[in-house]
C-alpha cells in the first residue's frame, strides 16, 4: 500500500497493524485463541520502543506467568536488536512486589516482608481456626481461606467487612474475628499473603496519591495480557496506575526531585498513561461468568475513550481443530460470537480414544507418542493436558515404563518438598526476624531439644512483651527452663542473627552454606540410615546449586530478591527446561501456550466439567471454557481421550463420556476406539451395538458412531500386553474393581445410553481349570476365581497373552 516497509509490521494483517501502530489513550484488544493477541501485544511494545514514543522505563507489561513474561522480553528484544533494560514486564504479582518492597514502609511494613504462600497461609488459618475454637461453628481452613481470598480480591479489609456483616449472625462474628486475627498475625509477621500483593498495592496507592504519583507518572504505557482473566483487585491497580495526576500532586513531587517534566500539561497535570489490554472472554476460566464481562464493562466506562479492535485469522491451529472449538464454545450463550478463520487447511482429524481404564487410556497415549516421534515429531512438541492433577499419576507410569521422557508442570514442585521447606525457611527466618512462621518449622529442625511445650512458652512470652518470636529465643535465659534447652535456644538464636547480620552483603549461595555448615542439616541427612534421606541430601544439594546459579543470573541479586523468585515462580515457569521433554499439565496452566500436538485427556463428565462445578453457577460454561482453551492449544494435531473407568480416591468408577465431546461435528473426529465400540471387538462380535444405535436414534450416540473400522487399532492397542482392559497387570485392588462392577450395575443407564456394548456376562460362573476366549487375549485357562456373583475376579493364564485378572461379570470372555 505504498506505505514505507517497516519490518515490524511485516506479515501482519491489517487489524493487527492497526493494534499495533495505534496511539492514543486505551486499547482493547477482543479475539478468539490464536488470533495474535500476544504476538500483537509484544510487537506494540517494540514498536513503542523504535519510534521512540517510549523509553523502555516507561513500559509496564503484565503477562499471566514470570515464564511468558520472560518471553515477551527476549521478543521485544530480538525485534528491537537491543536489549531494553528498565521494561517492566512481569505478572501482577511480581510487579506488586517490586513496587511494595520500595514502598512498604508507608504503611507499617518493612522491605523485608516473607510472601506466604498459600500454604503458609492456609498453616496461619489452621491456628487461628483452632485458638478460635471456630470449627464448632462450621469453619475449615479452605473455607476460611476461600473467603478471604475472594474478599481480599474484591478489595475488602477487615473493617469493610466488620461494617458490612451481620453481627446477629454468630457465625458472621466469628468469622470478623477470624479475618481481624489474621490480618493482624500477617502484619506482626510482616508478611503479605499472595492477595494482599495486589490489594495492599492498591490500598498502598489510593491512600498515599503521592506515592501513586511515583508510578503514574513512571509507565507511560500498560498492556496487560489474558485480560479476561483479571479480577477486581487486578483492575483497580490498573485503575489507580493509569489515573491522571492533578496539578499539585505532581508539582510537590516534581519540587522533591528538582526539576519539572515534560510530561505536564498547560495546566499542570500529567495526564493517564496509555493502556492496552488484549483477552478473550471464551478464555476465561478463573472467574464465574459475570467477572469478564464486568471487567470489560468497567474498562469501556473508566476509559470511554477507547478503541476497540477485533482479530478474526487464527494463525495457530487446522481447520478441524478450530472447526472443533468454535462448536463446542457456540453452546455457551450470553457470549459475542466471534468468526475465526484459518487458512492453514483442514489438516488431520481430530483422533479420539476411548480406553477400558486410565491405564489403557495413558498405554494409548504412549503408543501415539512413541509413534509420533518415531516419525520425527520432537518430544517438546507434544503436551499432555488432564484437568486435575491426580490424573498424572496413570500417565507417568506408564511413561515412565515406555521411556518417554516428560515433564509435569506444576506439579510436585522441588519447592514444596519439606527438606526444601526446611532449608527455605531458615532463608526466610533470617531475612525476616520478624516471621514466626518460618521459625516454627525450623525451631527443633534438626533435633535439638525444643519441643512443643517449650514453643508455646516462647510464644507465650512473645506475647506477653508485645515482641516477636525471635526476640523470645534471644531471652531464653529469662524463661526458667532447663540448662539444656535453654542453651538450645540461645544456640538457635546465636547462629539466626550471626547470619541475619550478613544478608545485606553476603551472596545468597554464601548465606546458604553458612547456615548449612552451622546447623550440619546436609551431614544429618547423609549419616542417616533412612534410604530417602540420601536423596533429600541431594535435593538440599541442589538447591545450593539454584543460589548460584541464581548469583551468577543476578551479580547484584539479594536474599531477598532470591525469595521473591521462589514464591512467585508460577506453574507454567518451569517450561525453560521443556527442550526434548514431553510436558504434562493441568488445563488452567495451558492457558496461552501452543503445541503441535496435544492429548487432551479424561473427557469424561466428573472431570470436564468436573464435578465441582456442577453447582457452581454459570460452572459448566466455565468448565466449557477450559475445554475450549484445551482443544485451542494445539497446532496441527489434537487427540481427544477418555476412560470408561477411572480410579480416583481408591474407588472406581464407571466413567461417562463428557458432554462435550458430542459438541463436535462427528466428521471431525476419527474414532480409533469410541465409546461406542470400546467393548466390542472389530468384526469379530457385532453385539447389539448398531440394533441398539437404531432403536435410540442418532441423537444421543451421534458423536460416537464412529467406530467401525476400529477394530485393527484396538487389536494393536492389546499387543502390548499388560495394563490394557480389565486385565490389569498392575493398578485397581481387587476390592476396587468389585467396587467398580457395582457402580457399573447403577449406571446401567449409562452403559445402555451410551455404550449399549458394555458386556454383561449375566450368572457365568468360571472354575479352576475352565478354558475362556477373550476377545482380545484369546484361548486361556483359568487359574484361580475369587468370589461370586458381580464380584467375581478370574485370574486367566492366556496361551499367549500371559497372566490377566479378569472382572468376570464385564470382561469380553466366552466359557469354551
Ligand atoms: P491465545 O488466545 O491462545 O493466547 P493469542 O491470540 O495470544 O492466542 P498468539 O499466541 O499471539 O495468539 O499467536 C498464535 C500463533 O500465531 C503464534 O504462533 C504466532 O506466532 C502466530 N501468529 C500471530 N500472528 C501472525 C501473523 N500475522 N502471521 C503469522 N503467524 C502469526
Ligand atoms: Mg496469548
């Protein structure tokens, strides 16, 4: 268009040139799941910054986790060919630090502040649940910590609520009190719970506007990412960061700093900097459904000068697989609907799978997988989806025994290992004296004498002084317990402020070893005779490696900053170290992430939509929304997943296929093993599977008709052998399975709606010695038979299968 080439608006389409060359005072950024949002977002920032309409110091960018914020970084500066140092680019929470590390002593705090943890915070409840006695009227520590949590990101303190609640409700009382106690322990502690990084930010800048002004005038320009999934806190720190300074605000602040910028205008004021958040309301998956929409109601009031601009090319994914999305999100009403478009092609069908057992599930995953990159495909290019993280468990076994190397994000992270925890702990007691959290766990770690009752005198003590807990350990003399004890303490206490006094100077790794050397923890560990203590040597090891090479990322890097960086770490951040893993995570953390392939497993209602959310309201759209950023991850292939039984809690259960899945078009998905077929074998034994398709129509059993032709796959899926079918070679205890041959006699209704192939074996009765066919093991002998009636277990040495345990009542067998 004759406009002069500008390499950083090369291949973009015109929406998403017109996103990023806009200038002005807000931008809102609302499209569909690969349609450039981020790409866009990252190119605005670059493009700020070569036309020099900002100084990277001027630049706040909010992404979803600390990995995507390091990211965008390198991005900017690949596109830029500079490094652009002072850019802001972080999550919420980490800019909530910086900025409350600088600023805390305004309100009481010191820089120095422990975050807890939601662990932490849930221990810190626990207490005050039970000081309280408050479990008598009901109280538990997740519902407590849910009430504050939601509280807190509304942006209510205690005083609002004790002005708000019901004080002729007991219970409302009680819980005042709880939320008092609590607010009250954290600010003794110094110490700020993951919310309070956000609200006390914002109650940070309305109370002191001086303060405000600081940042205000600072970020000229704030993008925020995954906007749709920012809850009220998160708006008003935006709110109060992109508010214009009045005249005199920014006069007295100028006078401190000696000079007059050029950002005021005629009459003084500095006017908001310019904001740009970019979302998608069919992604939102941490909020009931009135969240998003009121953010993005309140931005088009609070900024009524804003442009709005819509992407409609999604440049990620087939058509099939977005064909898939764009079904299943259409049956969410109250939404905009959006037309995306691709022009990559069709490219595969989806390919679904139906297996006996989760473990039958993850052998089909594996299988895939190892054919896959046989083929050519890079481990780093697969990832596994399930929505909760029990679902792992199934997938790592087998994993691990077909040698696919993998990755669990989020999951049993290094840092929440207690050896860890220990050793973090004495970190954080002598970066914050003030914790009694920290120095609770450590007190008597490694043994030394002080138990309970020795505790609660300190803390007793504490009390009674108005003092902290480490001031305590220093009077120990004072309290009249045992020499041995005392001196105990008074060790304790001696070795914490030695090393308290170098935290300013010494290096993190230095500060470690110290207290390594002075406490002797590694060397207890090694000169145990537990086996696992081995390996906790090594994890504390390791950890001493992450301070140095913590120390060698960040030469100036402090404690502090090193704590910072370990609590804040989010689920998605540990994908750095994905290069040759397959990645294994939740759906919540696959949240603008892409793949080439991805498994999305256990598509079964209970867990998509899981069960929680059934009286959730607006739940199982929300629960729809997961589904659609799961299937919107992938690239080029997408495998769909489920188990007809699955084992959660020791118990299992007959599965149902999700509602979802008969959302997508049938000619999308390619059954290798639909849930209609998953108990009949190819050819060889057509049951009533297609009489019973005709007598209840196509409605219902449209989505799973599929399954002619099923047979070879499933045929090859049994060659493996062992961990397939109710052949378990491993997995379920007998009394599990016959815990599953019950339910599956209440959900009849399901094997008769959904299957209509679930083998019913009615009264066989099998013996000792009795030749059986299976229908994909073959000829066998049976061993051993346990029980009777639905129960029955028969233990069935096959001619070539080998060894299987079989539920009598369902299993595909014929008494020959
Ligand atoms: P999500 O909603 O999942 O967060 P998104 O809207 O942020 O998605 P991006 O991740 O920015 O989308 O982009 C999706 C993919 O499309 C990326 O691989 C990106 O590099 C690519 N892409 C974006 N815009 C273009 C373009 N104009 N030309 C080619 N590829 C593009
Ligand atoms: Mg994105």
């Amino acid at each position: 268009d004759g406009a002069p080439s500008n390499p950083l608006l090369d291949g973009l389409n015109p929406q998403q040139r017109e996103a990023v060359e806009y200038r002005g005072p807000a931008l809102l950024i609302l499209a569909g799941a690969g349609s450039g949002k981020t790409s866009v977002l990252t190119r605005r920032i670059a493009g700020l910054l070569s036309s020099q309409d900002a100084w990277p110091s001027q630049i706040l960018a909010i992404t979803f986790t600390n990995k995507a914020a390091a990211e965008m970084r390198d991005r900017v500066e690949s596109l830029i060919g500079q490094a652009a140092e002072g850019m802001w680019i972080s999550t919420f929470h980490s800019a909530c630090v910086r900025i409350l590390r600088r600023e805390a002593e305004h309100f009481g705090f010191t820089k120095n502040f422990t975050i807890y943890d939601s662990a932490d915070s849930r221990a810190l409840i626990k207490r005050i649940i039970k000081d309280l006695e408050a479990d008598a009227f009901g109280f538990t520590v997740s519902s407590v910590s849910g009430k504050i949590s939601r509280l807190k990101n509304e942006l209510n303190d205690v005083e609002t609520y004790a002005r708000n609640a019901n004080f002729n409700d007991p219970a409302e009382r009680v819980f005042a009190q709880i939320f008092r106690m609590y607010t009250s322990e954290l600010q003794r502690a110094n110490a700020f719970d993951f919310d309070d990084l956000i609200g006390q930010t914002v109650f940070l800048f309305r109370a002191f506007p001086q303060v405000a002004a600081i940042y205000q005038r600072r970020f000229r320009h704030i993008l925020v990412d995954e906007y749709q999934d920012t809850n009220h806190a998160q708006y008003s720190l935006i709110r109060e960061l992109t508010k214009p300074i009045d005249a005199h605000v920014a006069e007295a602040l100028e006078a401190g700093e000696g000079y007059r910028s050029s950002q005021r205008e005629p009459n003084g004021t500095i006017a908001g900097a310019s904001l740009t958040v970019v979302g998608d309301s069919d992604q939102s998956i941490y909020a009931f459904r009135g969240a998003d929409i009121r953010n993005i109601v309140e931005f088009e009031r609070d900024y009524p000068r804003s442009k709005v601009i819509l992407l409609e090319q999604n440049y990620r994914s087939t058509q099939n697989i977005l064909s898939a999305a764009n079904a299943v999100i259409s049956n969410n009403f109250d939404r905009k609907d959006k037309k995306l478009f691709t022009t990559i092609g069709d490219g595969e069908k989806i390919v679904g799978f139906t297996g006996y057992s989760q473990h039958d599930e993850a052998q089909f995953i594996a299988d895939e997988i190892t054919t896959l990159h046989d083929g050519g495909l890079d481990y780093k290019d697969i990832a596994v989806f399930y929505r909760t993280n029990a679902q792992t468990r199934a997938l790592e076994e087998i994993f691990i025994r077909s040698a696919i190397p993998y990755r669990v994000l989020g999951g049993t992270k290094f840092y929440e290992r207690a050896e860890i925890k220990d050793v973090m702990a004495y970190l954080i007691a002598v970066a914050n004296p003030a914790d009694p959290m920290a120095l609770r766990r450590i007190m008597n770690v490694p043994k030394r004498g002080i138990g309970p009752a020795t505790e609660a005198a300190l803390q007793l003590h504490a009390d009674k002084h108005e003092q902290t807990l480490r001031d305590s350990l220093r009077q120990a003399d004072q309290l009249g317990l045992g020499p041995k004890v005392t001196g105990a303490i008074l060790g304790l206490a001696g070795l914490l402020d030695e090393v308290t006094l170098r935290v300013e100077t010494a290096k993190v790794a230095d500060i470690l070893e110290a207290i390594l050397k002075r406490t002797g923890y590694v060397e207890l560990l090694r000169a145990s005779r537990d086996p696992q203590d081995e390996a906790r040597a090594e994890n504390v090891e390791e950890l001493l490696a992450q301070t140095k090479e913590f120390n060698t990322r960040n030469p100036d890097g402090t404690l502090l900053d090193f704590l910072t960086e370990v609590t804040l770490v989010a689920a998605a951040d540990d994908l750095d170290d994905s290069s040759g893993t397959v990645s294994l995570m939740t759906l919540h953390t696959a949240k603008g992430l892409e793949f080439d392939t991805v498994f999305l497993t256990g598509v079964e209602e209970g867990l998509l939509p899981h069960q929680m959310s059934a009286g959730e309201p607006g739940g199982p759209a929300e629960e729809r929304r997961l589904f659609y950023v799961g299937i919107t991850r992938a690239r080029r292939r997408l495998y769909l997943s489920l188990a007809m039984t699955r084992a959660q809690f020791g118990d299992v259960n007959v599965a149902m296929p999700s509602r979802y899945l008969q959302e997508i078009p049938t000619e999308l998905i390619d059954w290798r093993q639909s849930p209609g077929s998953a108990n009949s074998r190819g050819g060889t034994q057509p049951r009533a599977l297609n009489a019973r398709r005709d007598s209840i129509g196509s409605g219902f059993n449209s989505g799973f008709s599929s399954g002619t032709g099923s047979g070879a796959g499933r045929a090859a899926s049994f060659d493996r052998g062992g961990g397939s079918g109710y052949g378990y070679s491993s997995g379920p205890s007998a009394t599990a399975l016959a815990r599953a041959a019950r339910n599956a006699e209440k959900k009849t209704e399901w094997t008769n709606r959904v299957t209509g192939t679930v083998r019913d074996n009615g009264d066989l009765t099998l013996a000792v010695g009795d030749r059986v066919k299976h229908d994909d093991f073959g000829e066998g002998t049976v061993k051993s038979v346990t029980a009777n009636g639905p129960k029955s277990i028969a233990e069935v040495q096959f001619d070539e299968a080998g060894r299987k345990r079989l539920l009598v009542k369902i299993a595909p067998i014929e008494k020959l």
